[in-house]
C-alpha cells in the first residue's frame, strides 16, 4: 500500500449522489463525473477532483514494499505493482493458495512473527506440480513433484472437524463394512484380516521407479513404509497377493491439511502430521523445462547432467529434497504476505486475505464464528490485563472511596453539563459577533477591480465615473491586427532589414497609394527588403504553379458540387487556371539572383513579387494566392453589357490598384517567412545578448545610484548642525554690541591651553591687526614698534581679528561642502538619466521579441503602446520625443477574460455597471486614444484600488513622458499634412502634391552605409 507520512493512504468514498438508491435505480439518468482510473476514485465536481489529483502529484509519499520515498502517488503505486509482481512471479504458485488459507484469520501482532510461523511449518512441506531439487549420492537434480503421498498412520487433531477424505474402498470390503456399522471414518481394530502395514524390505531386484540402463538410480531403492513399495517379479507382474500380509485400503486427506492448520503449534502439528513421513512421486527434468514429461522413452544418450535423465520417476522424502533458494525464502515470503494480506487498526484484529486473491484461491471470507469469539477474548483480555495493572497500581477501592468516586463522578457530569451550557452560549455571541466582524471586515487594497465601488466622496469630487470614449476609427478595420502586425515587424527588426523607421501613418498612406504613375519607395523598398532576405531560404521552385493544379484538379473533380473558396470575395472576378498558368509561367523567373537599385526606385520589384509567390506560396499557405496573381496579371476593362473585359497587364500596373486586403496579406506572408531567417535569428539572439548586459547595467547603476544616494542623506543630516553652531557662535560673538567680548577674554584666560591651531589664528589675528594700522609684516618688530609705538594690538583686537579668520574658514568649508553637494546632485542627475536611457534600450530590445500590453482595466481591455521598439526610439536625433504610432490602442476583452467575466454571481451589477461606465469591445475589437487629453481622462477614471487598473496606471506614469508628447508631435504632424487640395488644379499639380506627402518623402537611411542597396 502507499504510504503518506508513514500512514496508508485513504480513498475517497463514493459520493452520496451517486451511491444512493436512486442513482442506482434510474440507469437511465446519465451524470458526467471525473474518474482517477489508478484508484477508482469518483469526483462530481472538478474542483474537488483537481485538489485530489495536486495531493497525488505531490512528492509526499512512499513505497511501503522498497522505503523509497519523495515520489508521487502514482509512481509510488507503480513502484509497489512491479515489486508485488516480482513476489507473485517468484514465489511457487503451488504454495499461494496453502499458505494464504494456512494464515487466513490469524490473529498475530508482526508480521515478522508470522512470516517466522509460515516458513517453520511450509519449508519441508512440498506440494504437487513444485519444481525441487533432488539430492541423490551428492548430486542435485531438478525434478517436478508428480504425487503426494501422505503417511498411513496420519492423526487428526482431536478437536478438529474430519477432513476431506478420499476413499478408496470397495462396496464389500471388511474395512467399508466395519467403518459403515461403526459411522466411523477410520478402520475399526476388530475388522477381520486387518493387520498392520509389514516391515519388510524388498529385494534389490524389486524396484518401483523407471529407470534406464545406465541410469544412477537402478540402485536407489525406496524404504518399505513407501506406498509404491510392492514386490514384482522379473517378468513386471504382480506377484501373488496370498503371499503377502493384508494390506488395509489406503485413506488418503488432503497433503500438509493438518500440519498447515496454524491453529496448532508447530510441535503438535509435526506430531500429529510429520513431514518427514510423507513421500513424493518425482520426475526429473531438464533445466528450463516448463511443461511435465510423460514420456518413457528412452533419453538422449549425449546429453549432459540431469537432462540426460529427463523422464525418471522415483520416490523421495523430503530429507533429500530442497527448494530453489530465489522461489522461498523468508524475505519473499514477507513480501507475499505484506501484499496479499490487510488488517484493521484496531487491537487484536486478524490478518484477512485481500478479497481478490480469497476468491481467486477459493478462501473463505466470511469470519467464522469461532474467530470472532477468539477475537473478542483477546481484546477482554487485553482490557481485563490493563485493569489489572491498575488496580495492582492504585489498589482496590473502599466502600468510602466508590462513594467519593460516584459523588465526584456526578458533580463532573453536572459540570459538564453547565460547561456545555456556557459554550453553546459564548458560541452564539461569536457568531454574532464575527457577523458583524465579516459586515465591517475592512477590504485590503488593491483588490480586484470590479468589486471596487465609487464612494460618495470621490463623485463629490468630481472623479469621472464614466470612461471616456474611445474612437473606433482605426486603419482598416478588420485587417487591422494584421496591418499593425506587419508594421510592428518592420520596425522591430529595422536594422536586420536595413530599413529605416517609419510611423504607423505613413505605412498606412503607403499601401492606400493606388497611382500607378507615381511609385511610391517606401512599399517597393519593404517588398524589396523581405524578399532579398527571404530568397536565402531553400524553396521548391514553382510551387504556386503545382499548387494551382492540384486546385484545377480537385475543381474538375468535384464539379457543380465544389465548395465555394471562404477567402474568395464576390467582388472578385477570375480567369481560368490554364490560362492564368500561361500567363505567369515567364513572370518572375531567376528572381533571386535579381538586384534591384535604389535610386532606380527598385523598379521591377512587382516582377519580383510574382517570382517569389511562384517558389514560396501554396494555395495551404497563401490561401489567396489565385486571386492574387489574376490580379497582378489582368484588369478588368468596362463592356457594352453588364460584363466587363479582362485584359492583361503588367504587375507594376496592377499592384497599386490591388485590394489593400490584398496588400496585407502579401506582406503577412512575407513576414511569416521572414521569421525563420538567419538575419532575424542573428537579431533576436544579439537581442538576447544586449537584454542580459542591460540587467547587468541596471543593476551596477542602482547600486551606484543607492551608494550616492546614502552619501546625500549623510551630508544634508549633518548640515543644520553646522548651522545651529555657527548661528550660537555668531550670538556669542555679538552680544551687548560689542563683537568678540567674551570669546576675546576667553581666550586671555587660557594661557597655558592654547592649542597649535588657536596659536596659529593668534598670529593671523596679529598679522591683520598689524595690517589694519599700516604695519609692514616684514619689516622689524623693533622698527614698528618704534615709529608708531601707540598702535600695538590688544586682546579685543586680536580675539576680534581671531573670530574673522575663522568666520573666513567656515566660509570656505561651506563653499567645499556646496560644491561636493552640487556634485553628487550632477552625479545622481546623470545616473537618473542612464537608467531611463537603460529602460528605453530594455523597451526596444524587448520590442524585438515580443510585445506586452500596458495593462488592463477593470473590465480586462488590454491598453497597448508600441512606441520605442526595435530600430524606432523614443529620442530623434535633435533628442526631441517622436512617436511611431502616436496613440494609445485598446483591444477587447480575451476569451479567457470573458469567461472571468461571464463567471462573476453579481451578474445584473455588472451589466449596470457596463451600462453606466462604458461599453465592452469585442475579442477581436480594436479601438484607439488619439488625444492626450482623452488619455488623461481615462487616467482620471482609473480606480487604483483595484489590481489590474493599479498596475495600468503605473506603466502608463512610467512613460508618460514619451507618450502624451508622442500623441501632441503626431497631431501636429497631421495638421500640417491636412492642406486643402483645388480640385481645378492640374494633374502635374496633383503629382508634385503627391511627392510632398510624408510617407512619400520617406528615404531609407539605413543604406548609406550598405552595400546591398545598390545605388
């Protein structure tokens, strides 16, 4: 059994749903419910069925068979299945069902002990069919056991019921008739002619086991007692039965069944049913033998060992006889029993065969009666022994005493009673109490979004509770995911396309330009750019072409009943395929070894396309790969009628007046087989190189920035103590108006506690006094002292000289301590800045691999920002903001995220709450956010008490600097993109307006320094 914790692991009950009666009656009411086939296991609900299948997945438990432990449920109980089939292999078939009926209801505390019992009274015990070894002059032979013969003078136990008895007794025999008068089944004394079995021993040439010449064993004969022990004569006849004492019929019980009777002790058992007595009928066989020979035939002559004599029968004791070693021992014998057998908890409870194997081996399972009465008087046993232990220990109680004890014994039991009373009380006022508790819990924020609610004190101060509304205007609406999917590509992976950024708008205007006079560079130089980095993949050339045939084929084949095409339109009208065949098998061919220059405009590209959708599409892969090329090949030319005429033209002619579906699709599948390019490949893992060194960066700048940081603090904590000394000195310095009084007489008073540093302002003090009053400081003491004698320093005038000089030094100590701040300011502002250049370099690197929403909000829209990716960053060259698409995208709920939803009890609140606040998108709805100041109001509408809106409102602050001036630079943009056009205008007019539309005047600057766009 598997084991968790040391203890077996239970199983789930049938649930009550499905075990009751009416389940079990009505068959016919069917109810889906989850199964655990490994333990049968039934679950109603899948919550309570995930939780058992986490708890059997946990490394808990342990294989009780081996001790292996930290497995799973399952591998503990495969683990414990291959070793029970490796016992169940190994041990003797013939002995399963004796030794399980041997053990069955025994009552024995270990297992241990009972493996002990089993193995003394089976390990001279053999049975018929058992594979033994047979010792005969000092060599071992493999034999199978044929017969059992059980002793003549085997006795029953006497308080044992009569066993099975096979009789073999004629209806007029003396013993049949002497047991039938006695109702008796042993032979009665009295019966006439019946004699003891005689003692004598036959003569060497009386043998009973087929031998051959030659054979070992033409000298081995059995012993008297032997069933098969009766004289014949050299012919092979009987000899004369008058000759020979009358011999009773043989009873013959069943083998071992009173010596395999565990109920007796193992010295009665060998008394009443002596193994060595019994003799077994053998027959030798070859090694690797599975099946019995019956044969008689003589052996093969050159065999070796004991297959030369396979086929002889002989008659053994169990003296000579041994098992194999592997097949019985006491350790596999364990592991049987530990297998086959279970046993209650509880004291003196019996080991039961598992309810498989008793029915398999006919074993009964009903408890007899007498066992139960045994089981009982174990267990009073067991209680009248505890009691006896103590009352030895306390001795027996007085008369006084069983008073006191009955008095105490009702005083506890009204005590109880009374405490019971209490509880049920103090219960009811918790749960009153935790009522109310649950009623004013306080919620803990940020919690989930919509179970956040608007106070009353947040619309009073004018907190918007509608969101404002977006605009579903995006570029062309369904195709829109694919259209900013192929932009995001380009952009991401500029460098690797040698193509420069470009904005979301000016891809747009790109692929609506529909002129066929003026080719616009910015969609020929991306067909150009995918394709040469494409036509580096092997292809299969004129794959398009076979793609077609296969279509033609299955057309022709299905006929009228053909499915319509679910990506053809009815706008769009088709040519037959031979003819389509025709028309494209010389367009495009040698494309990859073609190269296009760019101050040519890459003219030729069109023909170009066509060659690579000819090697590289299938009708599978480009599902419009048909209408395509009919639309690169043919126009469709106005009738006289209702139907028009198809004329072919040239792709350069067709392209720009192809369905922009139509161009987005091509470019889909161009960047779909792009991806697997070694220059997208080189890029992502140079990518994965620049994210690992930009953590490193991180993480080296904001320890730098912490350390700087730390040292700010310290200088800006000392600071007002310096300023509250200086300020006390200075009131010290000035009091009564009359600078340095005290400090001066301070320091007259210390003569002989002047350090060097108060000698050395003495001095400068000195020098200033003498400077004031014209002295010369190098000139003689004498000389100035002589010319004007009246001017010789005082104290006041040295101590007020002595307060300047230092006056002068805290000065300049300030002026140190400014700079070293203003310093570390410069520094932590530089450091700043390197983190967020850090960030914008993680943004675009990370961009390269994949794109993350900003955020969602309450009700799970996925706000997305795609500025800063790849080649595209967030600084211009002047280091001003630009943008790539200058907006903020919203997308609708998932399918996931719509299930939460939909999930939700208060269902009815939330459809008010939609109602109120704003609509829902659909999963695949894209809507926008053009005007910063839209973009604020929806940040004014953000409740940061909830998750999801908490953690959008923080992405967008962190880049809230790039993106409100991104989205004011586009408006600009457009403003001046937007000039009146006069329709009277000529068409050169139109032409040279045409060439001054931003994404006309794009160049790809990223070729300047390549050679592969030629010039």
């Amino acid at each position: 059994m598997v084991l968790v914790r040391r203890k077996k692991v239970l199983l789930h009950d049938l649930p009550p749903s499905i075990a009751s009666n009416d389940a079990q009656n009505n068959p016919d009411a069917p109810q889906d419910v989850y199964y655990i086939n490994e333990t049968g296991e039934i679950f109603v609900d899948y919550e309570s069925y995930a939780a058992r299948m986490t708890f059997y997945k946990m490394n808990i438990f342990s294989c009780e068979v081996t001790g292996k432990g930290g497995l799973d449920f399952f591998q503990a109980l495969k683990s414990e299945q291959s070793e029970a089939t490796v016992a169940h292999a190994r041990f003797p078939d013939q002995l399963k069902a004796a030794v399980l009926r041997a053990v069955q209801w025994q009552i024995v505390g270990r297992l241990d002990h009972l493996v002990e019992a089993v193995y003394d009274r089976f390990k001279d015990r053999y049975f018929k069919g058992e594979k033994v070894y047979i010792d005969i002059q000092g060599d071992r032979y493999l034999a199978r056991i044929v017969k059992v013969f059980p002793p003549r003078n085997l006795k029953l136990p006497p308080s044992t019921t009569p066993l099975k008895l096979k009789l073999k007794l004629s209806g007029n025999s003396p013993l049949s008739t002497s047991m039938a008068q006695n109702g008796s089944t042993e032979p009665s004394t009295d019966a006439p002619n019946l004699k003891p079995p005689s003692k004598y021993k036959p003569s060497p040439s009386q043998r009973v086991a087929r031998s051959y010449p030659g054979s070992p064993f033409n000298n081995y004969v059995p012993e008297a007692s032997s069933p098969l022990s009766r004289p014949v004569d050299d012919g092979g006849s009987d000899v004369d039965a008058k000759n020979l004492p009358p011999v009773p019929p043989l009873i013959q019980p069943e083998p071992h069944a009173v010596g395999s009777n565990m109920k007796l002790s193992l010295e009665e058992s060998i008394r009443l049913d002596d193994p060595a007595a019994y003799f077994y009928s053998v027959q030798l066989i070859s090694e690797g033998e599975t099946e019995s020979i019956t044969r008689t035939g003589t052996p093969d002559p050159e065999g070796n060992g004991g297959s030369q004599w396979a086929g002889t029968e002989m008659e053994v004791t169990c003296a000579t006889m041994s098992r194999d070693r592997l097949g019985f021992n006491k350790a596999l014998l364990k592991r049987f029993l530990k297998d086959s057998l279970d046993r209650s908890t509880a004291v003196a409870s019996p080991w039961i065969v598992k309810e498989a194997l008793a029915e398999k081996y006919g074993i009964e399972t009903q408890m007899p009666h007498e066992v139960k009465l045994g089981v009982e008087g174990v267990k009073k046993a067991d209680h009248e022994k505890r009691k006896k232990i103590w009352e030895e220990r306390e001795g027996p109680p007085s008369k006084k005493q069983k008073k006191a004890h009955a008095e105490e014994a009702k005083a506890k039991e009204l005590e109880r009673q009374r405490e019971l009373e209490l509880e049920a009380e103090a219960e009811k006022v918790l749960q009153a109490k935790l009522k109310a508790a649950v009623k004013k819990k306080p919620v803990r924020y940020p919690t989930e979004d919509l179970d956040v609610k608007m106070s009353d004190r947040e619309r009073k101060s004018g907190k918007p509770v509608a969101r404002p509304m977006w605009s579903c205007d995006v570029p062309f609406e369904s195709s829109f995911e694919s259209f900013l999917m192929v932009w995001n590509f380009l952009v991401s992976f500029g460098r690797a396309l040698n193509l420069s950024p470009f904005t979301l708008d000016e891809l747009e205007h790109a692929i609506r330009h529909n002129d066929p006079q003026v080719s616009c560079l910015l969609i020929a130089e991306i067909h150009y750019a995918l394709m040469t980095l494409i036509r580096e993949r092997p292809f299969t050339r004129h794959a398009a072409v076979m793609s077609l045939l296969d279509l033609k084929t299955s057309i022709e084949e299905d006929g009228d009943n053909a499915p319509k095409d679910e990506h053809e339109r009815e706008e769009d009208w088709q040519v037959e395929i031979d003819e389509l065949l025709k028309t494209i098998a010389n367009s495009g061919s040698k494309w990859e070894s073609t190269m296009l220059k760019e101050k040519d405009g890459r003219e030729g590209w069109e023909v170009m396309l066509v060659g690579f959708l000819k090697d590289y599409a299938t009708c599978a892969t480009f599902p419009r790969l048909r209408q395509v090329l009919t639309y690169l090949h043919y126009e469709a030319q106005p009738g006289d009628g209702d139907d028009g005429v198809v004329q072919p033209c040239h792709p350069a002619d067709a392209y720009p007046v192809l369905p922009v579906e139509d161009k987005i699709a091509i470019l889909v599948f161009l960047c779909e087989q792009a991806v697997t390019c070694k220059g997208i490949r080189t890029a992502l893992e140079i990518a994965e190189t620049d994210l690992t060194d930009l953590r490193k960066e991180k993480i080296e700048v904001n320890r730098e920035r912490k350390r700087l940081q730390e040292e700010i603090n310290a200088a800006n904590a000392s600071a007002p103590t310096d300023t509250e000394a200086n300020g006390t000195n200075g009131a010290n310095g000035t009091e009564n108006g009359k600078p340095g009084e005290s400090n001066g007489d301070a320091d007259m008073s210390m003569d002989g506690g002047a350090s060097d540093a108060d000698s050395e302002r003495q001095n400068d003090a000195s020098s200033d006094v003498a400077s004031e009053a014209g002295w010369s400081s190098r000139a003689p003491s004498t000389t100035r002292q002589i010319s004007n004698p009246s001017l010789n320093p005082t104290p006041k005038t040295i101590a007020h000289a002595k307060e300047r000089a230092l006056a002068r030094e805290k000065a300049a100590e300030a002026k140190a301590a400014q700079a070293e701040h203003r310093r570390m300011d410069e520094e932590l502002a530089k450091l700043d800045k390197r983190l967020e250049a850090i960030e914008r370099d993680f943004r675009k690197t990370m961009g390269m691999a994949r794109s993350r929403p900003l955020g969602k909000d309450r009700f799970y829209h996925r706000l997305w920002w795609f500025d800063g990716y790849g080649a595209a960053g967030l600084l211009g060259s002047n280091g001003g903001v630009t943008y790539g698409t200058g907006r903020i995208f919203i997308q609708g709920p998932s399918e996931i995220d719509r299930e939460l939803l939909q999930g939700r009890e208060d269902q009815s609140e939330l459809a008010s709450r939609i109602e109120t606040e704003g609509p829902l998108l659909a999963s695949n709805e894209w809507a926008c956010y053009s005007d910063p100041e839209e973009v604020e109001k929806l940040v004014a509408w953000f409740n940061l008490r909830g998750t999801r809106e908490f953690q959008l409102d923080k992405s967008l602050k962190t880049w809230w600097d790039y993106i409100i001036p991104g989205m004011k630079k586009r408006m600009v943009d457009l403003a001046s993109a937007q000039k009146p056009v006069d329709p009277s205008s000529r068409r050169s007019s139109r032409k040279s307006d045409l060439c001054r539309e931003p994404y006309m005047m794009w160049t790809n600057k990223f070729l300047k320094n390549n050679s592969n766009g030629t010039k």
